[in-house]
C-alpha cells in the first residue's frame, strides 16, 4: 500500500461541515468537522481504488484571499 499527504479544507455551510482535498477535486460532509473530514478520507480511497494513475498537485502554504468580483 501506498501513502500520500494530502492537504485539505474543511468550513461550516449551513448545519454541516464541507471537507475538500486541494490536490483532487474530491469533497465530503458531515455534522462535524471530524466526521466530515473521516468522510474524505473514504471518498478518496474510493477514488484511489480505481484510478489507474495517480498523481497529486502538490499544494505548499495554501492561503485564503478575499476577492471581489463583478458581475450581471
């Protein structure tokens, strides 16, 4: 078996926590940040089992920005 490190983001929407890995477009939720995060981790080991390559970005110092956006 094989290890990664993967970083992830985890915020509160509504009554549930969203968990999302930055490196694969893979998120998850729950009712705690615990269960939300618990619950990424077997979306992407689902996802792992059947990707016949893989190859994580790698994310180093992520930082959140405010940006302001225009639009109709």
């Amino acid at each position: 078996m094989k290890k990664i490190s993967l970083k992830s983001l985890v915020w509160k929407e509504g009554k549930y926590y969203v968990s999302r890995a930055l490196s694969l477009d893979i998120s998850s939720f729950g009712k705690t940040r615990r269960e939300a995060l618990k619950n990424l981790v077997e979306a992407i080991e689902l996802y792992l089992e059947n990707a016949p390559k893989f190859k994580a970005v790698k994310i180093s110092r992520p930082s959140i920005v405010d940006s302001v956006v225009t639009y109709a």
